[in-house]
C-alpha cells in the first residue's frame, strides 16, 4: 500500500543486532486520551486506511473493532485494552486501544509499558482535558514517544490554535506542528501537509529542531540557510523517538482527514527493527483474560528472543510454565503460530499463575516499569442481593481478582471489600458480576481508604505449651509508632542463639521471612483497616531442641504481633492528598471559594498568562466534590490532579470495619483472629 506521507524515511537510532534481527519493522502503538476526544474512533480509522477492516467502525453504532465488550459497546467508552493490527508500507502495526475513563487509569498502566510509541488524542473543542495530563505524564515517565493528534477540526467550535496554545501552556512547550487546518469547525475542514518546498516554513521548523539539537544548530549556522527536507525528516524522528519534541497532527476520525499523514508519520518514524530472535526469551504479560473453558489466556509482548509452543519458560522469575498454545497478532486477528518473536504481541495458554506485570524468561535490565499512575482511593462493599448467592459472589470476586490487579478483594462475614476509582467502575463489575455469573449485587459503605497507626505500645507474648497455643515455637514482640511515611519497621533485639536460623539459613533469611510473616497481622487492625507507620521488635525468642518448622514461626508470629497491636491501639487515619488546580486566571476568586468550602489547604497560587495555577492539600474524602464543583466554578475549563501525599488522623472516624473470623480467635481479645 502505496500513498504520499506528510514525512520522509527516518534513520532509526536504534543499532541493529545482527542478522538474526532481520524482517519487516514493527510498532507497537498506543492510541490514548481522555473519554470522549475520539480515540476509538480514530483507532478505527487507522485500521480501515490500513485495510484491516472494510468500513471503520462507529462507536454510536457498536460497530467498532477494539470495543469489544458488549459494556463497551453499550457505553459507548473503553473498558479493557485490546489489540488490532495492520500493515502499511512494510511496517506492521500493533495497535494498542486503551481507555479513557478515569475509573478505568489502571487499564491503561497495564498497556503503556509495552508500547513503541503513542498517539495522545485531543479533541479540538474541548482541547487538554484531566485524564490528558495525567496519560501525558505518565508516559514521558516511561519515556514512550508521543505524537499529538488534534481530532474532530470538523465540529462546530474547533480551534486547532487554541489547543496548541493550551498544549504548550499545560503540557509542553516542546510542540512540533505539522501541518495547517482550514475550514475548522465545518464539515470540510482537512489538514495541509507541512510545506517542506517552502525554505520560510523550513527554517522556522529547523529553529524549532535546533533547540534541541545542537548538531542541527551547528549544520544551520555553518550553512547560513535552513537544511532541506531529508535532513530535517532525519533530525525530527531522532527527535521525536528520544522524547526530545512532540510532532503534532490535525484532523477529524470521522472524515478520514489528516489520518493518511498520521499513519505515515508513526509507521516512518517510530517504527523498530524486531530484534534478536536468538537471544534469551523474554515477554511481559500486560494483559489477562479467561477463555470460554475458563483458561487463562495471557496477551504478552516479546521484548527479546524467540516463545515457542511446548517451550518451558520461567514465569515471574521462579516459577515454571509450559507454553501450550500461541497466537500472535497479525492483520484479520490473532492467528495460532508455533512461535513468537521479539516484537510481537501474541495470546499464550497455560501460564496458570500468570499476573498482569510478569515477565516470561529473563526481565531485560532496560524495561520499563509500571507507570506512576494512582492507586483506587476509594473501598466499596460488595452484597449480593440473594443471601444465598454470598458464597458464590465470594468465588466469582476471587476468579476476577486473580487476573485482573485492579481488584483488590478484601473477604468479611456475609461481604467482600474491593479498591474502586469511581462509579463508572462499579457499574462495570456489576454488570458483570450479572452477565458472567448470573449474580445481582449492591455496593455499600463507599468511602475512602484509611490507615491505622499505633497510638502507644503494646507487648504481648506466646510461649510453648500456653493454653491455646499448640506451636512449637515461643515469641515475644513489641509494638509501638514509627515516623509517619515509614511504614513498616522490624528490630529482632532477641539474643541470636534463640533465633530458629537453621530454618532459614541465616539472621537476613529469617529478617526477610519475618517481615513477610508482619503481612498478614498488620493487614488489618482492630479497626479493620491496615497498620502502618509501625515498628516492631522481636524482644524474645525460643524453640525446642527439634525446631520449629516454618509454619509454626509464621502462625506464633502472626498472634503474637496482632495481640501486640490491639494492646498499642491504633488510631484511624484518612488520606489528605496534594493537589493542582488549573484554571482560567480570571475564574481564580470562584476556584478558591471552591476550595475553601471544602476544606482545601492552598499553598502556592501562581498566575502564568491565562492560566492560573494553584497547588496545596486536601483531603482525598473531598476530591470528588471539587472536581464537581469544578465544572461550574471554572466554566468547563479547570483541571484538577491529586496524588495521596499523607495521612493524618480522621476527624470522624468510620465505622469500624467487620473483620473476617479465623478458626484461631481468642476469648477476650476483643477481635476476631485474622491469622491462620
């Protein structure tokens, strides 16, 4: 497929590894934005000008490719990553959909590490938007290329400039535009390809380049006019690829225009030589689904070397699996191969404990970790409607849990706990929880997460033969608060020879065990909530001349510091987040009206131009309410970002929290057992 590009072909910084590297370049794309600037849309563009789809679809329709998902289809947003591919010009292009919604960020965590490059989608209306600096930012994080495609320039009220300016005032000022919109804001508005004849239009992208490239400055001065066209093709995708610029496109999903250009300019310039099919295996699993037989199904991208069917691969670095089916991604959808190589994206069977994050064979030292991206704030209770179906609510939770991180299962009498970003997601589980299972559910007692610290200290002990405690091992521990931020610190102070070394090896093996062990007391307080902030010391120590086995130093472990800690109490504390807030300069007396009646603590408040800039703490209880407010007190044109930074003690503290029952409770202690 044949067709005129907006740039030329690009020299890729990236060395070759040698033969065995050899055939068709490939890019794995993502394409990601806030809800609704067309994403999915343009995805669907993508892959009808690539030819992997007759007529691109309509998400009004639930015609799309990637939307999968009957809630997707539905809702009309998307909910989980999904993969198409295509080929244009010898380049193939796998392409990563990831959502929009703030509810469903995690999603997009998972997805971001795996990516060559991204298109991050504006709309040209509504122009930088919340979920826009938070994608923005994660992935200069990870140091992933991004391209800007300004969509929808054929709606009523497009203005391309204004989205640039706001790019460059809230984003970045390292923008390299790439072409001029006419008729914004009509049906026939289209993008101009960048005039590379025109020497004025050259120099002013060579000044663009030159200040960050000093070899192109040097070439530019030495010569006294701007380079021509091949050089600074050269110079714009070294650049873009290192992060260094961000190439920005126009045009509209719908009409097609300006997406010819997109594509010529991702699949010329980010596109990567497949890498060393002989080296060592090593893929990451970004993605985690069951089959209709209830077999875990695992998407993974082949960093390096060459998977295999039947091949016995390390999973997660100590844990053995057999590869026992693969399909790899190619246009018209992912077909079974008896092998992947570095580069691709493909399905494989039969990594049974495959998490999202695992690595097969080797982690390369050069990975990417996860993105920084936020942590549910906020915990749910989760009933179902039918008493009877409780049980089978429990199980289903477990099965969802297993593969998917973001949900975070919390087991109590009668309920179950899980970590949610927001309604939207709630909906989503519920559904399908209904659809999946055939279980109708409600959510209660939603609020944020909280944390407990010791508000004294406490001691408490078990020794051998003590009535109730049938382990053969003795301990004594104390509890008390460490600095806030801390959290968890352990001193052994008993005498080594009373230490159980010979279990596990040597004092750092039994520091190391001991500390994981501290997991499950300090999982939940006597409020229910975890313990942090807390150190404890082992102060004695004891064992029979056989030795305890393993089991009894974690069980005696897990008693004695839950005791330790009923005796320190434990105060409740809720998280206060920081916060920035940007809004037009002339709305700031409504913005800090607005943040006052919420509690917010202002620390800094700068104005830059039009845009006003105020930073400080709030707690996270109040974020929602702001962000809604935000909306009137702002017209539309605030954005508020939060990140937890502390804890501090709650004003009012919840309920307690019900705390599930074990088979070890003890009379008296004024809590049910959490240890086993």
């Amino acid at each position: 497929m044949n067709r005129p590009h907006t740039a030329g072909p690009a020299r890729r910084d990236t060395p070759s590894v040698g033969p065995s590297s050899s055939g068709p370049r490939r890019l794995n794309l993502g394409v990601v934005a806030h809800v609704d600037a067309g994403k999915t849309s343009l995805t669907e563009a993508l892959l009808h000008l690539g030819g992997a789809v007759e007529q691109a679809g309509r998400v009004d329709d639930g015609t799309t490719q990637t939307d999968t998902l009957a809630q997707e289809r539905r809702r009309g947003i998307t909910i989980r990553s999904a993969v198409a591919t295509f080929e244009v010009d010898g380049v193939t292009v796998n392409l990563v959909d990831t959502p929009g919604h703030p509810d469903f960020v995690a999603e997009v965590d998972r997805s971001l590490a795996v990516l060559d490059g991204a298109i991050l989608v504006l709309s040209a209306v509504e122009g930088v938007q919340a979920q826009t600096l938070v994608l923005y930012r994660a992935l200069r994080r990870l140091g992933i290329p991004v391209v800007f495609f300004v969509n929808k320039i054929d709606r009523t009220g497009a203005a391309p400039g204004t989205v640039l300016e706001a790019v460059r005032n809230r984003l970045t000022t390292a923008l390299v535009p790439l072409g001029i919109v006419h008729g914004p804001g009509t049906a026939a508005a289209g993008a101009l390809p960048f005039p590379w004849a025109d020497p004025a239009e050259r120099e002013r992208l060579t000044g663009l380049l030159a200040e960050h490239d000093d070899d192109l400055l040097g070439a530019w001065v030495a010569q006294g006019r701007p380079p021509g066209p091949r050089t600074l093709h050269t110079a714009l995708g070294r650049l873009t690829r290192r992060g260094a610029v961000h190439p920005v496109l126009f045009g509209s999903a719908r009409t097609g225009a300006g997406v010819d250009a997109l594509t010529g300019f991702v699949t010329r310039h980010l596109a990567v030589a497949p890498g060393d099919r002989r080296a060592p295996v090593a893929a990451q699993v970004f993605k985690v689904d069951r089959a209709p037989g209830g077999q875990r199904v695992c998407t993974v991208r082949v960093r390096a070397g060459t998977l295999a069917v039947r091949d016995r691969v390390s999973l997660g670095g100590d844990r053995p699996a057999t590869v026992t089916g693969l399909e790899v991604f190619e246009p018209g959808g992912a077909v079974r191969r008896p092998h992947a190589t570095a580069g691709q994206i493909a399905r494989v069977r039969s990594l049974d404990d495959a998490r999202i994050g695992d690595w097969l064979g080797r982690r390369p030292a050069t990975a990417a970790t996860a993105a920084a991206l936020p942590e549910p704030g906020f915990e749910t209770r989760v009933v179902a409607r039918r008493a009877g179906r409780q049980g089978a609510l429990h199980q289903a939770l477990r099965e969802l849990a297993d593969i998917d991180p973001l949900i975070t299962l919390r087991p109590e009498r009668g309920t179950a706990r899980i970590r949610v970003y927001g309604e939207v997601q709630q909906e989503f589980l519920a559904d399908t929880l209904a659809a999946d299972y055939g279980i109708a559910v409600d959510f209660r007692d939603t609020g944020v997460v909280c944390v407990e610290r010791p508000s004294g200290a406490g001691a408490a002990a078990l020794r051998m033969g003590d009535l109730g405690h049938p382990y053969n091992y003795s301990l004594a521990v104390r509890v008390e608060p460490a600095a806030p931020g801390t959290g968890v610190e352990l001193v052994v102070a008993a005498d080594r020879s009373t230490l159980p070394l010979h279990v596990y090896g040597n004092v750092d093996g039994y520091r190391a065990a001991i500390r994981e062990y501290l997991r499950e007391p300090l999982a939940s307080g006597p409020h229910g909530w975890r313990v942090t902030d807390v150190r404890v010391t082992v102060t004695d120590s004891d064992y029979p001349t056989a030795g305890p086995r393993a089991a009894d130093v974690r069980r005696t472990t897990c008693q004695v510091v839950e005791e330790a800690v009923r005796r320190a109490g434990t105060t409740v504390c809720e998280p206060v987040d920081r916060f920035r807030l940007e809004a037009p300069a002339h709305e700031l007396p409504a913005v800090l009206t607005l943040l006052a009646r919420h509690g917010a603590v202002p620390e800094a408040v700068r104005t830059t131009g039009p845009v006003a800039v105020v930073e400080g703490t709030l707690r996270k209880a109040e974020a929602d309410a702001v962000r809604a407010g935000l909306h009137g007190a702002a017209h539309g044109e605030g954005l508020l970002e939060t990140t937890t930074d502390h804890y501090r003690p709650a004003p009012a503290p919840p309920a307690d929290r019900t705390r599930p029952a074990g088979p070890n409770a003890r009379r008296g202690s004024g809590a049910a057992d959490t240890c086993p």
